[in-house]
C-alpha cells in the first residue's frame, strides 16, 4: 500500500471514530407534548452532565420506552454524514446499555382517583360558569399526559400527581383561528393553567381545581356513559364533517334512539336504520340496513357509501365537544355531526 493510500484510510478511519461517540443519557419518566415538523409527543432528556431537561425529538434504535420509568441509558450517537435537510437532526441514535430503570414514584400516585382516565368538561372558571362544552381534558394515566380542547385548538401536557396534588408542565396545542368568543375562552383558560400546580377536590362527578391560594380556578364536571346519552338520545346529528372535510352533506343526519338501542337516519340518499351497543367510549353498530332508493347525485351516493362502510357492523369510538358528536376509528376522526337545533 503506497503512503498516499495509507493516508486517505487513515483520515477515513479518524472521521468515523470523530463521527461517532456513546454519550450517556438520562430519559424521564413520560413523554410530552412538542412541535418538530408538527405536533408530537417527545422525550425528555438530559445528555452527559446537562443539569436541565430538553426535548429529544428523535428516535433511539434498540430502545423499547415504557412510561412510568426513570431511564439512564448509553446510547451511540453518530453523525450523519453528506447534506442534511434543515428540519432532520444531525445525528442517529442506537441504544448500547440500559444502565438503570427505576419506577418513578409520582407515576404510582393518583391513579385510582375517580377523575383518572375521565373526559372532564370544564363548568366554572375563575369563579365565573362557563356554558360551552368546548373546554374539556383527559388525564390519561398510561402516559402522564393531559390531553382535550382549549376552546378553540386541541392542547396537550405533561402533569405528575401525588395525591390530590398535580403540577401541570408546559405544553403545546394547534393553532386554528375561531370566533372570538372561544379564542377568549381559551385566552383565559390556558392562562389559568399556566399557574402549574394545584390542589384537587373532588365531590360526586365534579373535580375542582384549586390554586395555592386556595382559590378556586377550574371546576369540571366528568362526563361519564350516563350523562352522555341523556344528551345525545333522541336528537337529530346532522352530517358536517367526513375524513376531516367539513361541509354541507346534504340531507346526511343520524338520530339515536337509547332505550330501544336503536339508530336510524339519511346517508345522503337512503334512509339507514340498525341496532347499537354501547362500552365506556365506543358504539358498536349492527343490522343496519337501508331503503334502496336510487340517486342521481354522484356526491350523495359516495358520502352514503362512506357512511355506511364506517358504521355497518363497526365499533367505533365517540365523543361529544360543544355541539358535536364525533366518530373515531382508531385515532382518526372519521365522521362529525352536529346537533339540530331546530
């Protein structure tokens, strides 16, 4: 091997080595909410002898994350190397060594509550009653995050409860425009959230949220099965959204009829009628059916064909938030009706 080619293998193995390094890596115990090239959840890290806590937006290979835990890891990180996009991180990630993982404590605090796991509907702000049902959280045990609707934007956050204590972290939401009667609303209630830690009272279905004055900031009321189907039974839910486009569908409507289990109404061209089930958050329909009647709108006939392909024979899951009922298959929101009020 002549010297100028020593050479070049000699560079070429000291940029590899320079490349690449195992940095050690604490990981906390529950994701957060954070915005990369859009909306996520991230991990909270501390690399080396960092003494604060960053978002790590990238993914570790070889690293099976279960929340609830404290992680301290050895992870090789390597630098990519060529032109990288300005939205990409400079470097990959591989786990080499789970050192330690250790159950956090507040992880196991709080997790029998009743509100645990409850779509909480807020009710009183500020001392002041609200009458929207646009304003809604969930604090989801799994994954130590907070999660609903602000008034106007869905919202997200991190929180650590010990007992009837919760401290809420920083979080992100979207930022759709709407009237300015819930962008206020949400002005109010973020700005109320972002006093962090709280006392929790609770009595029957309503949770109160009380500052370190002890003054009452939020009361929520949980919305279980019951309270539920007392408002969505016997009303008519008028088709305004399919796979997220929102317009007018037409003579699209539903109409459920909770004693008898019963569901009926319009897919756009044929009535449809069946029988349902229901189980903490999810509809099961069955037998449904529908006249036969033929349409010559093109536009009726595919909205009623996808209606129709997400319902027959289908569980899915729902919610109610400010005058729509809203139908999920998986994490995706597949149908909105909003309530008739005529």
């Amino acid at each position: 091997m002549n010297k100028m080619k020593l050479l070049m293998l000699l560079l070429t193995l000291s940029t590899a080595v320079f490349a690449q390094e195992t940095i050690k890596m604490q990981v906390k115990e529950q994701k957060v909410s954070c915005t990369g090239v859009a909306p996520m959840e991230c991990l909270e890290v501390k690399i080396g002898k960092e003494k604060e806590w960053s978002y790590f937006y990238d993914r570790i290979e070889g690293f099976d994350y279960e929340p609830g835990y404290i992680y301290k890891l050895k992870v090789e990180r390597t630098k990519k190397s060529g032109t990288v996009p300005a939205d990409a991180s400079a470097y990959t990630y591989k786990l080499r060594k789970v050192v330690s993982k250790k159950k956090a404590k507040s992880s196991e605090a709080g997790t029998g509550a009743s509100y645990i796991d409850k779509k909480m509907i807020l009710t009183r702000l500020n001392g002041q009653n609200i009458t929207s049902t646009s304003v809604y959280m969930t604090l989801n045990a799994e994954t130590g995050m907070i999660q609903g609707k602000s008034g106007c934007n869905s919202f997200g956050a991190s929180y650590k409860l010990d007992s009837d204590r919760i401290q809420i972290n920083r979080g992100m939401g979207t930022l759709m425009a709407c009237d300015a009667e819930s962008m206020k609303l949400e002005s109010d209630f973020l700005k109320a959230l972002e006093q962090e830690k709280f006392t929790i009272k609770t009595n029957g279905n309503t949770v109160t949220f009380v500052n370190s004055k002890k003054e009452e900031v939020f009361v929520f009321e949980i919305q279980d099965e019951k309270n539920i189907w007392s408002f969505i039974d016997g009303k008519k839910w008028k088709l305004i959204q399919m796979d997220r486009v929102g317009k007018d569908y037409g003579k699209a409507y539903i109409t459920f009829d909770a004693k008898n289990n019963k569901v009926y109404g319009n897919g756009g061209c044929n009535n449809f009628f069946g029988t349902f089930a229901t189980a903490d958050n999810t509809i099961s329909f069955s037998g449904l059916g529908s006249t036969r009647m033929a349409c010559m709108n093109d536009e009726s006939m595919h909205t009623e064909g996808k209606i129709m392909e997400y319902l027959s024979d289908k569980t899915v899951s729902y919610d109610v938030a400010d005058q729509t009922l809203n139908f999920y298959i998986g994490d995706k929101l597949v149908l909105m009706y909003g309530l008739v009020t005529e």
